[in-house]
C-alpha cells in the first residue's frame, strides 16, 4: 500500500460541509485491491483478535459488530484503514465517529476520509493505520500499545488546557467561532472588529495593572489591608540574614513563598522548625529573588473564582493524602492512590498524578517515615503542604455553603484589584460565617486562576464557569460574528467580490477582501497574490479593523483544505462551467459543482445564498441549503425566477434595460444596465451576470436603492478596480484590452462582447493552461477561431507541467478545426507578442490579450502607449476612463439619479 497524499480539512469541504476536521488521505492499495478482506487468510480473525475494540464500530448494518461483519464478508482495505484510524483515536482518548472511503474512478486508488480531534492525532492515525492494515494483511507482527501511547504524548501535548478548553467549548454552544492563534492558550473568539481574545483565563478586558499588581504579593497585601481586607500578617525578605529575623519577629508556624510565584509553586505552609524554614526559603528563592515569610493561618483552604466582578465559584482544596492499613508501606500507598483513573499528568484528567518531590520529602522526614514505612492502620499522611490541584490535590465544591458577607468581599477584592476574572485564596476556619483576622485571611490573589477545580471538583456539583466568561466577553444581543460573503463560480468571481466590496465601502464599514490578486483592507494591498484559500480568509477575520468580510473561494482551498470560515452571512455562485476538470480527482461538471456548493451549504440559516437561476447545475443547489436562497437571472421570463418570486421570493432581473430586484410581486428598478460603467455601455453581459448578485448580496445586507445605484455608479472598470478584466487602452491607431479569460465559460463571454465590438480587425493574443486537460486546451483554440480574424499564440511562464510543443499544437489543432484558413502566428513572450500585434495591426484594430502577468503588462502597457502619444502630441487617457460608459457615469455623479420606487409588477 501506498500514501499518495494527505490532506488535512480544517472547514466546510466536499467532503462534508458539516464535519469540518477531516483527513483526506489517497491510497494506492496495489495488490491488495484484488484481495478483499474475506480472501485473505486468517485477516478477519486476527483483526478481530488485535483490535478487539472494533466490535463498537458500526457500518452499513446499524448494530454493534457491524464492522467484523463487513470484515468477514469481505470489504476493501481502505474501509479497514478509515476503521482503524478513528479507533486508534477513539482509545487514546479522542474519540471520533465520521468515515468514508470512496474510489476515485482509478482501479486500486481511494480516498480514505476520517474525522479527528487533534490535527496532529489525526495525521499520526492515518499512516499508523496504514502500517497496521498492511500488518495485518501479511501477518507480520506489531504493537498496537505503541501507537496509543504516541497519540496519548501528542494530544498531550497539543491538547487545550481544561480551563481554555471549557470556555472554547461553551463558545462552540452558542455558535461562536474561534480560532487558536498558536501553540498555547490565546485564543480568538468571533471575527474582525466584533473579536475578543483570551490567554488561559485572561481575557482581553482584564486590566493589564491587575494582573502586574496579582503577581507582587506583597503589594496585594498592602492594597487589601489598606481597603480591610484581613490578609496574613507578612515579611519580604532577600537575602537567608534576614530569615532569622522574620522568624523571631513572627514565632512559628509560617509560610514561606516567592513573591511572584503561582500555581502553588516554591510555596511551603506549616513550617514549625527552623531547619524547614531554611529548606522552604531555598525552594521560594529558587522561583523569585524575593521571598514572602507569612504568619501561617489556621484552617482550610478555600479558592474564590470571580468571573465579571461576581463570585460564581468556591471549592474547598485539600492536599493529597493516603490513609495507612498497617500493611503497605507509603511508597505503595501513593502507587495505590495514583492508580486512580481521574488522576493523569497535568491536566489531561480531572486529578493530578501525586510525584514524590522535596515537599514530599521533607514532609516524611519531619515525621521520622521513609518511602518504604509501613503507615499505621487509620494515620492519614498529607504528601504535600499546599493543596493545588496541579500537585496532586483535590477539590470540593461549597459553592452555596458561602455566607452573603463572605460573597461581598470576594467580588469587592476583585474590583479593589481590577480583575475581572480571579482566583482568590483564602484560609479559614468556616466560610459559613463571616471572615474576619480573628477567624481567617486572604493568602494571594490569583490572575488567570485555574478553572479545572470548579469544572471537575471531586466532590460536590461542577460549575460551568466557562459561561459567566463568555457571558462577559458577549453579553446578551453583542454578535460574535462579523457580516461575511462568500464568492464562489467558475467566472466572474473576483469581479463580484470587488463591487461587493465596493458597496460595502460605501456605508462607512471597513471592508476585509480577498481575491485572486491579493488581500485588501479598506482598499488597501495587504499581501498580493493568488489570496483565495483559507489563510486568507483567516488573515481577514482575524484583522479588528475588518466589519464586513467578502470573501472570494476557489476550487483549489476547497478541495486543499476547505473553507477558512465555518459559516458565511451570504454566499454567491456565480456559475459552473468546464475548467480545472481532470485535477485533484474532479473528473465531471457534476462534481466541480459539488465543490462550489461547499460555499453555498455554508451559509448560515438566517443568511441568504444567492444563485444564478440561469445555470442548471447552480440553481440545483437550493435544494441541498439550509438558508434563503435568491436568485438572479438576465431573463426576465426566465420561469424559475417567476415561481421563486411568486412565492414570495427574491430575486434580480435586467428588465427592459433596468437592473431590477424583485421581492415577491414587487420590484424595485435600481439603474439603467447601459449607464453602469462596468458594463461597457450595456455590451459586456458577463460584467451583468456579476452585478446581479453583488447588487442582490448589498440589497440583503441593508443598502438601500439609492446607496446601490451609487456604488454601482461610481465602480468605473481599470486596471484597479478590475484588473485584467475587460481593461481598455487607446492607442493611435488601435485599441487594446488585456482580459483573463481562461477557460470555455470566460471565452464565450467574451465572444458574447466581441461580436458587439467594431474594429477593422479582431486580433487575439491567447495561451493554453498547461495543466487542463488536452480537450479543453483544443477548446480553447476553436473558440479564439470564432472570436477573432488573426490570432497570436504565446506562451506562459508557467506552463504547469506541459511541453510548449504541445501547448501550440493542441491550440492550433482546435483553431483549425473551425477554421483552416486563421492567420496564426506563434510568440512566446507576451510583451513581444502584444508589440508585434500593435505594430502590424491595420487602422481601427482591436487587440484583445489574454493575460498572465496582469499587473506587469498593464504597466508595459501604459509606458508604451504614453511613448507613442508623446511622440503624436496626444494627450494620455485611457479608454476605459474615456469612453462612453465613463462619461455616462460621470454625468450620473453629477446629477443624481433616482431609481424607480417599489411598483407592482405587471
């Protein structure tokens, strides 16, 4: 068996738009695809025998043992290895459910799909359960433990911490996305400027001042004691001197602890003997150069949780002890008492395995034991001096056993230290009746305090203290999300994206966006390039500034990695048409459509998905959402539009010139098509198949008719607002467009455009994408036969894999087929190409260049048109600020234009 790639999904994917964490991993079985399991001697049995477990996992049949069922009746191996790598999981503590193996369309090649956890898990599981399929299939040995107990390490080490994780899973409830930001504990809930951090329990609404002020004990004290609070009386000292003295100012019993420590580390309680004091001081400097020496406080320990200014949490915590039986030794009690399935290490469990330390040690020595004593029967022993839950301890929930004065001071000292959320310690006798100095103390405050004891407490009811957290960071009615749209198509996606973009900027919001060109913010180049998968969209929604993200989505992060966003407010299909067909195991249209959908059955209930009714495979793709749909259409009888409105429905039309919103019976006229500058005075259809759900995705998001019309007024098509798109530049004696189209859907539209166009002769510079498939590269060529009367083959840069040789020839053959008698000419170089067009091109010629470097050219471009002008006297202006459509917009700015109101339709 082979690995022949592994994808890892982190959103909404073809695979599964609900289960957005999956491993995708494809697999050449070899030989072994002619031998399914039931052929293979003794398989059933020793998969049966070696991961007994399986028996749990359910296929076809729903019953227990479903899958040894399959197993014996004989199934393919890449179902044993979907199987064995969710229970490989499943027994490390990570339990996931979802799998599916599918062919793909290649004999003896699937596509393995299993949910996982942790990423890293899940990644570790799939060649694991490779390794141990093919093991089984040969019967050669291995060990299963091995493999548990290195996904045991890595959740380990990658899980979230039980405090961070219990607020993140409280967010997943209330549908609030999140995001991990690195390796640690901060982490991002809700998305652009509506996001708020948290580190571990400090959030971004916690006072910087406090949690400097929490980590000087000393200066806690002060601060409490001058408010009257009882705090224990206390010495701050440096330097072993000036031990002794505090010991003779203070008498024993005492505590000795650094002064900035936590988590109970380097603290020792009860010291009654110099020697211990000298041990304790030795430990506490070891943490902190100054060293608190405290007069120990008779009574329990008790941690306060404040969350938001309010008291929602008290456990009482007791350090780890054994009980003897006057038959095993101490070493033997603490193995016995680690052998309880809560205790782990850390805080991979509710309880913390207890270590023999110097704490420990000590401890024995004051009492005369060694490890190897035999404790007498009924004698407890405490194994360490302080009872955090991170040595060993536990915890008991008193929660209502609190006394109202005691509950005002808890939420007073928080507000006197400026914390919204903190631990407080607190010893005393009874928390039942008022604390006062004669009866108890607070020992330390605590920022980012440990939500693990109250979560989990070993005795007592748990307390969801993520909630008053999250409670905080969103009260009632404050959204976590920001609006998002996303844009999805085969063309015309980057056009939409922009004028959506473009609408939004005019409300005042800052607009995040992403497209094939780069990422911008308020208009702003951010990074540049090909900005269409999920890190982009990440770097969008995770900006502060952003307050409406419009997103555009191709195939390639889709089927990479999936969608960088769990759900979108709008989503947009603009189209599905033959391009990137034959790559990353998309064969069909039917199947580039299911990918595309991917962006569609994202979208929120509440939120709409706009779908072109004009396209079949599209419009289909309202019965797979769970959301509004509308639809948008250049025909105005176009009958699915009239039953959609007729039910009520929305919808955008162009009627009798008018680009025109429909709500059920009524319709709204939002501008003349022709007067819209993108539309190339009404000749570019393509560019109206985009305004049509832009228009529609700024109607949903509030703007109103006459925001709209001035948004699409003032969007004038350029190398800037729409690079590479239709961009027009006059030259002497011709006129030149740099457009993108590069594939059948992109070519017939611009035969659509080109068939308006006058021009003493059509002149076509083109290419072929290396890496289509030999048909559409043909395609391509007979097309460009229909558009133009002479045609120029270059070649790009990239030529993905394909001889050059073969590029031209395939090009040549499919404009041959339509016509023989084309002039064609081959020129590598795209700028040598465009000179030679320019310089042979007859009066009143219009070049059309099919481009690769966009941004270069239109650079090229310029320069060269600006030399051939200065040498006329000609004054610079490019056609698409100079032509029609401009001047039309320009008049539209100048005078206001007020679109048709709300009519009954006819």
């Amino acid at each position: 068996m082979k690995v022949l790639e592994t994808k890892v999904m982190r959103g909404p994917n073809y695979w599964s738009a609900y289960r957005q964490k999956l491993i995708v991993m494809k697999l050449d079985l070899e030989e072994l695809e002619y031998y399914p399991t039931h052929t293979i001697d003794g398989f059933s049995e020793r998969i049966e025998t070696q991961i007994p477990s399986l028996i749990e996992h359910r296929c076809s049949e729903n019953h227990r043992g479903g899958f040894f069922k399959r197993v014996y009746d004989g199934t393919w191996m890449g179902h044993v290895i979907e199987h064995i790598a969710l229970e490989l999981q499943s027994l490390a503590g990570m339990p996931c459910g979802f799998g599916r193996t599918r062919g793909t369309g290649k004999i003896g090649v699937y596509y393995v799909v299993f949910s996982y956890e942790i990423e890293e898990a899940g990644l570790y599981a799939a060649t694991a359960a490779v390794r141990i399929a093919e093991a089984l299939a040969k019967n050669t040995a291995f060990t299963l433990e091995d493999d548990i107990r290195e996904l045991v390490r890595i959740k380990h080490d990658h899980q979230l911490g039980p405090s961070t994780l219990s607020i993140v899973q409280e967010a997943e409830r209330r549908k609030i996305p999140y995001q991990v930001l690195d390796e640690g504990s901060e982490i991002i809930f809700g998305q652009g400027s509506r996001q708020k951090r948290i580190q571990a329990t400090i959030a971004q609404t916690t006072s910087n001042m406090g949690v400097e002020l929490a980590a000087d004990k000393e200066q806690t004290k002060q601060v409490l004691a001058k408010a009257g609070i009882p705090v224990a009386y206390g010495i701050t000292i440096r330097k072993e001197a000036q031990l002794q003295a505090a010991i003779e100012e203070m008498g024993f019993p005492l505590v000795i602890k650094p002064l900035d420590g936590n988590h109970g580390r380097g603290v020792t309680t009860g010291i009654r003997l110099l020697e211990q004091a000298w041990e304790a001081f030795s430990l506490a400097k070891r943490i902190s150069d100054t060293v608190i020496v405290e007069r120990f406080i008779q009574g329990e320990d008790y941690r306060f949780l404040v969350i938001n200014y309010k008291l929602v949490a008290v456990a009482r915590r007791t350090p780890p002890f054994i009980i003897g039986n006057g038959i095993h030794s101490i070493l033997q009690l603490i193995d016995e008492l680690n052998t309880d399935p809560r205790r782990g290490e850390g805080h991979e469990k509710v309880l913390t395995s207890v270590k023999i330390d110097q704490a420990t040690v000590s401890i024995l020595n004051e009492k005369g034991y060694t490890l190897e004593t035999i404790l007498p029967s009924g004698e407890t022993l405490f194994l360490k001096r302080t009872a955090n839950l991170s040595t060993g301890g536990t915890a008991t929930d008193v929660t209502d056993q609190v006394h109202p004065h005691n509950v005002f001071m808890a939420e007073r000292i928080a507000r006197l230290m400026g914390l919204d959320i903190c631990g407080i310690d607190i010893v005393t006798q009874s928390i039942e009746q008022p604390i006062t100095t004669a009866t108890g103390a607070v020992i330390e405050v605590n920022a980012a305090p440990g939500f693990r004891m109250h979560l989990s407490p070993t005795e007592g009811m748990p307390r969801n203290v993520a909630a008053p957290v999250v409670d905080m960071l969103f009260p009632k009615n404050i959204q976590a999300r920001i609006p998002i749209i996303a844009v999805t198509g085969t063309n015309g996606k980057t056009t939409t994206t922009r004028l959506i973009a473009h609408m939004m900027g005019q409300t005042g919001q800052t607009v995040g966006y992403t497209t094939t060109e780069g990422i911008y913010i308020q208009g702003h180049l951010i990074q540049k390039g090909d900005c269409t998968g999920p890190k982009s969209a990440h770097m969008i929604l995770t900006d502060p500034s952003v307050d409406v993200a419009v997103l555009e989505c191709a195939r390639g992060g889709i089927l990479r990695s999936g969608l960088g966003f769990d759900q979108c407010t709008i989503s947009i299909v603009t189209n599905v048409s033959e391009d990137h067909l034959g790559l990353n195991g998309i064969e069909t249209l039917e199947e580039m459509a299911r990918v595309k959908s991917v962006v569609a059955r994202s979208t929120a209930k509440d939120g709409y998905s706009i779908l072109n009714a004009d396209d079949d495979l599209v419009y289909e793709m309202a019965s797979d959402v769970d959301c509004d749909v509308a639809f948008f259409s250049i025909n105005p009888t176009n009958q699915r539009i009239i039953r959609h409105c007729a039910e009520g429905g929305l919808a955008a039309i162009i009627e009798e010139g008018y680009l025109t919103i429909c709500q059920g019976q009524w319709k709204t006229r939002i501008a003349n098509v022709a007067s819209i500058p993108l539309t190339l005075d009404g000749k570019a259809s393509c560019m109206i198949k985009n305004i049509l759900p832009a228009t529609l995705a700024g109607f949903i998001q509030g703007l109103s008719p006459v925001m709209l019309q001035q948004a699409l007024h003032s969007f004038v098509p350029s190398p800037d607002n729409t690079p590479g798109r239709m961009n027009l530049f006059t030259f002497p004696d011709s006129t030149v467009m740099i457009d993108y189209a590069h594939n059948k859907g992109g070519m017939q539209e611009l035969q659509h455009f080109m068939g308006k166009v006058e021009a003493s002769v059509k002149i076509g510079i083109i290419a072929g994408v290396g890496d289509r498939r030999a048909d559409d590269i043909q395609t391509m060529g007979k097309l460009a036969a229909q558009i133009f009367d002479q045609i120029i083959i270059r070649l790009d840069k990239d030529l993905r894999g394909r001889d050059p040789e073969e590029i031209v020839n395939l090009l040549e053959e499919g404009i041959r087929e339509h016509n023989a008698q084309t002039w064609v000419k081959v020129i590598p170089d795209e700028k040598d190409a465009v000179n030679y067009a320019l310089d042979m091109a007859p009066s009143k010629a219009f070049i059309t260049v099919l481009a690769e470097e966009i941004e270069e050219l239109t650079t090229y471009l310029k320069q060269l048109r600006q030399q051939k002008e200065q040498s006329l006297d000609i004054p610079d202006v490019l056609v698409a600020e100079g032509s029609s459509a401009t001047q039309a917009s320009q008049q539209t700015q100048s005078k206001t234009y007020h679109p048709f109101v709300l009519s009954k339709a006819s």
